[in-house]
C-alpha cells in the first residue's frame, strides 16, 4: 500500500483547524473539502438545514456504499490566556500538532480525504461507492445535522452499508480501541410539588425536598439490567438537585431532580420510564404516610439516543484488520464513553463504528493530536477502503 508523504495529512488538517468553525459555524471547512473531493469525481451537493451547513459527497453509484462521517464544528476554546498558542492557529511543536479539533476531529477528517486520494488513485475503478456526510452540527443541538441528512438520504433511496465515523475513539495508543456501538442516552427531569411557607411553621408546608430523598435513594441504588457481553449495565447518574426560594427562612414549593439513563440494549426507553414511575411513586407513597402530606410529582423526559451495536462483521473485521496492518496493535471493541452521530445513522440498517485519533485532550485547553498518527489513521483508512472495496471489485 502506498504512503502519502508525511506532510500531505498534516498540511490538510492545519488548513481546516485555522477555520474558526466554533458550532455551529463551518467557516469554509466544508468548502475545502468538497474542493478536494469534487476533483476525485464526488458528486457534492449541499444541505443547509436552519442554521446548519452539512454535505452529501459520493463517488459511484453501485451498491455497497461505504461512508465516511464526522463533522467540521468545535467546541469553544475556553480561556485563550490558557492556551500555549492560539486554538486557531495551528502549531506544529515536537511532532504535535496543536490546536482546537486536532483530534475532534479535524485531523480525521483530513485523513479521510486523503486517504481516499491515494485509494482512488490506486483504484479508479473500485467496486461499490464511497460517500462523505459531513455536518457541523455535532457539537451542539444536533438536530439539523447528521439526522436531517439520514432522513434526506432515506428519501432519495440511498442506503449506507458501512459507515466509519471518525470520533477520537483511541485510548493509549492510536488504533487501540474502536467503537463498534454506543449506549443509549434518556434524560429525567422529576419535580415534586410541595406548599411553600415559613421554616417556623412546618404543620403549614409540604417540604418537597424532603421527599426527593428517599426518591435519589431508591433511585441510585436500582439495578436497572446486568449488560451483556458488548455493553456494561445500565447506569443511572444525578445531574442535578434544585430547591429552594431564595432566603433561608422558607420551604420551596417544588424540587426539582435532573438524571440520565446511559443504557444498554438489555433495557427499552419504555421499561426505564415506567420502572421509574413506579419507584418514584412508592418512594412519595411513603413519605406521605409519615408526613400526612400528599405529594404531586411530575416527570418529563428527552431521549438523546437509543443504544445501537455492530457486531464483529465485515466492517469490524476490515478495520481490526487494517490497524493491526499498519500499528501492530490488537485493537479492542468498545461500547463506552458518550453519544456519537453514529446513533443516527445505525438505524437505518448501516453498519457502523467509530475510529479516530487519541482522546486524552479532547475539548480541552491545548488539545492536539501527534502528527505522525495522522499519517498513520490515513493509512489504516486506505486499509480499509482497500479491504472492503478494492477486494470486492476482484
């Protein structure tokens, strides 16, 4: 397999992080990519949805459809004072390359269309097609992003088989861990009313944060499923506890109880929800026998995501494969960490995992990636390519 020369990579990343794409600004970085790709013969087509830009780019029309997905946008940079150098001005310093979305995840972008370079350039003819869905609405809401441009793809009757999407999935060394599936994420929001009044006159008020003790409690110390072999048991985790009036002398009239769900395909977004319910009204039950108060309680929720799994396969196989080819390393499958776009595109039947740089500085002050690593995620990019279609064209 041939190697790009080690700056072509690198060159490309330090264009796309000097782009002050904070989201859910692009600022060019799109344009510079579809530039690059158009010459490859990708058909590139736009997609703004609301305030978002996001495109579609695909070489081929033949089925299977392998894709590439990640996104342009960063998370703020915090303090510029506590930067080393300025986030947007990248910096080359020891063989690191610093900046903010080195590794999340402009420089896998960057090995993404470089690594189609030199795989096109060795097989103009491949089997299959190749497609890009980039958006630069992964760092922030996420609802005009990768998911209108499923539902977009959906409607024109476009399927992907295999999708990579380049998060910063590696651990200690480049390649060591891919993400082949993600938990599900459900957020709580409980509220329990009480009647507010005077700290001195307790026979006149509910107190509703004395309710919601025995509620976190009960809460806490459930366990919600056992996990399976790929993902570990259903956590349930606080995020927040309000109450209060504002002075010391005064019970509130409601408190107010933030939690997340982070779940795995043993448990439904229905069965946490009602086992919820009801341990929650047991838990006020009780407390209204002891207080002689009657409690109202009210539960809202917002799914994030629902737990999606690609089993060792084709898609797996090609990217262990590759890895190993080009680092020597066994890389190690994982369900772990937080939501990913890839949540939505599992559903549509694709498979899909994650394969991209360190994460150790990942929306943190001087975040960076080591140059060489880029090179070398290009290159198992290519291998994959090369696995997955380059096999199949025979």
């Amino acid at each position: 397999m041939s190697q790009a020369p080690a700056s072509t990579t690198l060159a490309l990343a330090r264009e796309l992080i000097a782009r002050r794409s904070v989201t859910p600004a692009d600022a060019g970085c799109q344009a510079l990519m579809m530039e690059r790709l158009a010459a490859l013969g990708f058909e590139c087509q736009r997609l703004r949805f609301g305030e978002v830009e996001n495109f579609w780019a695909r070489r081929g029309r033949a089925a299977p459809l392998f894709a590439f997905a990640g996104h342009t946008d960063v998370v703020p940079t915090g303090p510029l004072e506590r930067w080393a150098s300025d986030p947007f001005t990248p910096e080359l310093r020891d063989g690191v390359l610093y900046g903010r979305g080195a590794a999340d995840m402009k420089g896998s972008l960057a090995a993404m269309v470089t690594a189609c370079e030199r795989f096109i350039d060795a097989h103009p003819q491949h089997a299959g097609s190749i497609g890009f869905l980039i958006t630069s609405d992964e760092e922030g809401p996420a609802t005009d992003g990768t998911v209108r441009v499923v539902d977009w793809l959906g409607a024109r009757g476009e399927h992907i088989d295999w999708c990579l999407v380049g998060e910063p999935s590696s651990a200690h060394t480049l390649g060591d861990t891919i993400k082949n599936g993600r938990r599900g994420s459900l957020h709580g929001h409980l509220t329990v009313h009480g009647v507010q009044g005077h700290v001195a006159y307790p026979h006149l008020v509910h107190n509703p944060i004395h309710a919601l003790g025995p509620i976190i409690a009960v809460l806490a110390d459930e366990i919600w499923d056992h996990g399976n072999e790929f993902f570990p048991p259903t956590s349930f985790q606080i995020s927040n506890v309000h109450g209060g009036a504002g002075a010391t002398n005064v019970v509130p009239g409601t408190a107010e109880l933030r939690f997340n769900f982070r779940f795995s395909t043993e448990s439904t977004v229905e069965q946490l929800q009602e086992r919820t319910r009801l341990l929650v009204e047991m838990a006020l039950l009780n407390e209204e026998v002891k207080a002689g108060w009657r409690f109202d309680a009210t539960l809202e929720w917002e799914l994030s995501g629902l737990p999606f799994l690609t089993e060792p396969g084709a898609l797996v196989d090609a990217a262990v494969e590759a890895i190993y080819a080009e680092t020597g390393t066994e890389a190690q499958l994982s369900t772990s960490g937080g939501t990913s776009d890839g949540r939505f595109i599992a559903p549509t039947g694709a498979q899909v995992l994650e394969l991209g740089p360190l994460n150790a500085t990942i929306h943190k002050i001087d975040e960076c990636v080591a140059a060489d690593d880029l090179d070398a995620l290009s290159r198992i990019y290519e291998g994959i390519l090369q696995r997955l279609l380059a096999r199949a064209a025979g």
